[in-house]
C-alpha cells in the first residue's frame, strides 16, 4: 500500500468514516485489485501515483476502468497529490459520489462482486 492509500485508508474509509459504508483494501474485482472498493455501493475507489502518467499504463486504466463501468461498478479516481495536499477536498468528493449513488441505487441495486486473478495496478 502507498503511502497516499494509506492515508486515505486511515483517513477518510477506515472504520466506516464516510456515511457508514465500509469500504475493503486491495480487493478483487472482475480480473483486478482495486484499491478500495464499497460493496454495498458498488463503489471503487482508485489512488493514481506518477506511473499513472505513463502512455501505456494511462491505457491499461482506461480498460480497466471501463470493463468495471460495464460490471456496473462507479469508480472514482484519485492522484496521490490529491490524497496527500488535499484531503478535506478528496473526502467531500467521495462523499457528493456516494450520496448520488445513495439515489441511484435506490432503484438500481450495486453489482454482485466477482473475484478475480490479478491486478494491472
């Protein structure tokens, strides 16, 4: 785990922090590892360090995250600038997401996760 997820984790997900959804660490999801995921939600959470940035990677996340999308999974991404200069914001956005997915699946139940192999991460 990085140190921008660890924050995160400690933060703003550990112990049911964010609305009283629990979310779990390193879980897998289709053929990935996300790196925080709300079952109940359907909600994945992404932290993207600086090889994110890199052509080929930045495609492998594009695939990645539309196979997701089409499992029916939300998934928010985060750099770890973001995670480590500003949390306060990166908590509220996380939030403003899982009350919009509080709506949604109200009448669209989340995915049922499936277990995967491995991750691209």
């Amino acid at each position: 785990m990085t140190k921008a997820e660890a924050c995160l984790w400690k933060y703003a997900l550990k112990s049911r922090n964010i609305k009283g959804y629990g979310f779990r660490r390193q879980r897998p999801v289709l053929n990935y590892i996300a790196d925080f995921m709300c079952p109940e939600l359907g909600l994945i959470i992404e932290v993207d360090g600086y090889s994110h940035s890199i052509d080929d990677i930045i495609d492998n996340d594009y695939k990645r995250q539309s196979e997701l999308e089409s499992a029916g999974y939300y998934v928010l991404r985060f750099s770890d600038d973001e995670v480590l200069k500003d949390m306060v914001n990166v908590i509220k956005r996380i939030e403003a997401v899982v009350e919009n997915l509080e709506k949604s699946n109200a009448s669209n139940p989340p995915p049922t996760p499936a277990s995967g192999g491995h991750s691209d991460a």
